[in-house]
C-alpha cells in the first residue's frame, strides 16, 4: 500500500504507540508524507502532525484526502462516525470509537477505498452497524472490539436496515457487515451485544473469496453469531452481479447468540427468488449455545442456488432448534431448502449434546455423512 520509507515510518510509530503511548513518541515520523495524527488532545485547526495532531478521525481522513495514507489515533474516546472512501491504514491503540446518536460506527465505501485496513478500535454505540464496508475490495479489519451497536433495531423512526420488514425484524444490519465485498479478511475482532455478529451480503454486488477467521462472536442478541446471506434477486447464475460464493469461515468461535429472537451460530442462506449463496467453506469453528442449530443452510424460494457449501472440522454443541426446517428440538446442523433440489458437504464435525445430530430436510442431498461423530446426541441423523 505504501512505499518503503513510508512502511518505515509506520513500523516506527506503531512500535512507539504500542510501547511508550502517543504523547511521548510520535514526534520523528510525524513529518513523513502520507502519515496523520489524531490524538484526544489535538485540534481540527491542526494540520494533523504529531506536533500538532487533530481532535477528530474525520478530520485527518479529510487532510488526508483521495491519496489516503496512514492515520495514527492515540488512545482515547471520538465521538463521531467514521467514513472512510479512500485507502488509508487507520491504526487505532485503545481508540474507542463511541458513534452515539450517529447510523454507524465505521463505513468503508467504493473501490477507491479497497486495500483499506481498520486494526486496534473499540467501535461502539451506533444506531446501526458498527463496521460496515460496501461495494469495495481488499479490505483487513482484524483487532477490533465492535460492541453494543444496533441500538435503533427495530425502531421506525430509525435507519431503514433498522425498520421490521413484514415478518422480518429490522435487524440494524448487524455488528460487522461486508456488503458487496471481495477479497477482504475479518480476523481476530471481539463482536458482541449487537443485534447480530458478522454479516455477509450481496444487495451491492456480489461477495466472494472473502475470510472470517478467528473472531469471537457471542452474545449477540437476535441473530446468527455468523451470517452468509444472500439477498440479492439476480444473483443465481450471475456472480458478477451478486451472491455470496467462495468465502472461507475458519477457526471463528460462536456462541450464545440469538437469545432474544433466534440465531445459528453459522448461517448461510438464501432469501428471495434468484439469490444464492454458496460453494462457501465452514471450517473448524466452534459452534456452542446458540438459539436456534449450530450451523444451518436455508433455501426458502424458487431459483436460488445453496449447494456446494461445506462444514468441515466444526465442533458443534449444546444449541436450539430450527424452525424453518422444521427441526424442533436442540441441533447440530440443520440443512433444508423449500423448493429447489440442493446438495451440501459435511465432513468431519463433532456434534455432541443435541437431540438431532444432523437434520436433513426436504430436498437436499448430504455428502459426507458418515464421516461426522456425535455423542449423547438422540438422533446423529434425522428426521
């Protein structure tokens, strides 16, 4: 992203940063083109140098301008909603990101802005979303805590992802949201209190070839810990228009979400006619007390594509039903599609502590079955 002398001066502040604090250490890279300063002590009549740092992130994303760059924010609390539309590195130390009052904590939007990283923040209180990053590229956001947003969900006077659509609820689109976006990692974020944790959707485009890896996803209150969903009505047959294909789930721990309203701990799904979500891969996930199955796949209408998707090495325990498949008691992995024939891959996973290991609902084809172990499980497959 950078060149060599600014990559330099990177390793050199984030060193400083992380050992010595903001206020004593930034002084020798704070000239070095392209690197901006945000400090709780700073002014926005600043130029944003070390020297002389701004009080705002929105502030130094506009010195910083369309060429982007590094942004270094000191420890402490911004109020303000952060929209990033240019590539820029922003490293956060102990930088809490309090959006109250704002529709989301953090946006990422347009191809100007892939190859952008967000690592090292608290992002909290968004009427919202969290993060959310759309119709871009390239993205990392890795070392985040993302907590308590989602607070107008619901709510009609609120964000429209917010609004209950019929007998769907306004979810306020979650904690962390890729929308349209490829190429990118999720790792190593605490996602918790929200609506939901992680969500993927198409309504942007398609999101493909992206990895969730090692987050912790719990206690979200009335949705899936992780989510794959497709919402996008021409997205079967047309991945350059849409779907939500070729991503990678690894190593990421889900629990206790959707005690308020109903959640797997993964899901993929696919929503109106025409969407489609699939050839995506789950594995090595834990996968432990959510409300409704451990991992679930749903196709609900005509025309959607849900096959290929596999769940492998996942260890699945202790979580509830699900009613759209007709599973009614506790789950490992529920999978079921409405209408169209679909076929899924489960190899390896350990189910304990369920009373259906695996359901298989109507029209899907599982490959893999008996590689799967289970204990103290009533039926390791069923119906």
């Amino acid at each position: 992203m950078m060149n060599t002398r600014r990559r330099g001066a990177w390793r050199l502040t984030a060193a400083c940063l992380a050992v010595a604090g903001a206020a004593a250490c930034l002084t020798g890279a704070a000239s070095a083109a392209g690197v901006f300063f945000v400090s709780p002590t700073g002014s926005d009549a600043n130029p944003c140098t070390a020297q002389s740092p701004c009080r705002t992130i929105g502030r130094a994303l506009t010195v910083a301008g369309p060429s982007g760059g590094l942004i270094l924010v000191a420890p402490g609390t911004y109020a303000e909603s952060v929209a990033i539309t240019s590539r820029v590195l922003l490293l956060g130390n102990q930088s809490v990101i309090d959006a109250t009052g704002n529709v989301n904590g953090i946006s990422v939007a347009g191809p100007g802005a892939s190859g952008t990283s967000i690592q090292g923040f608290t992002v909290e209180n968004a009427n919202a979303e969290g993060i959310v990053a759309t119709g871009t590229s390239h993205l990392m956001i890795k070392g985040n805590t993302v907590e308590r947003n989602d607070k107008l969900a619901g709510n009609p006077t609120g964000p429209v992802q917010c609004h209950d659509n019929g007998p769907i609820p306004g979810d306020c689109g979650e904690g962390i949201h890729l929308n349209g976006v490829t190429d990118s990692t999720v790792v190593n974020n605490e996602v918790t209190q929200n609506i939901g944790g992680i969500l993927l959707t198409d309504e942007a485009g398609p999101t493909a070839r992206n990895t969730i890896v090692a987050n912790n996803s719990h206690d979200n209150a009335e949705d899936c810990g992780i989510t794959l969903a497709s919402h996008n009505p021409a997205a079967a047959g047309n991945p350059a228009v849409g779907g939500v294909y070729d991503n990678s789930v690894i190593g990421n721990s889900s629990r206790n979400n959707g005690a308020g309203g109903g959640g797997a701990g993964v899901g993929t799904f696919a929503g109106p006619p025409g969407a489609a979500s699939y050839d995506n891969r789950v594995i090595g996930n834990t996968l432990i007390g959510n409300s409704e199955a451990g991992a679930a796949v749903h196709s609900h209408a005509p025309g959607q594509n849900v096959s290929g998707n596999q769940f492998i090495g996942n260890v699945i325990s202790d979580n509830g039903h699900d009613p759209d498949a007709g599973a009614n008691q506790p789950t490992g992995i529920s999978v079921w599609s409405a209408v169209v024939p679909s076929s899924v891959t489960l190899i390896g996973n350990t189910i304990t502590n369920e009373y259906y290991g695996i359901f298989v609902g109507t029209n899907m084809t599982v490959n893999g079955l008996i590689t799967n172990s289970t204990g103290n499980v009533t039926k390791p497959i069923g119906p």
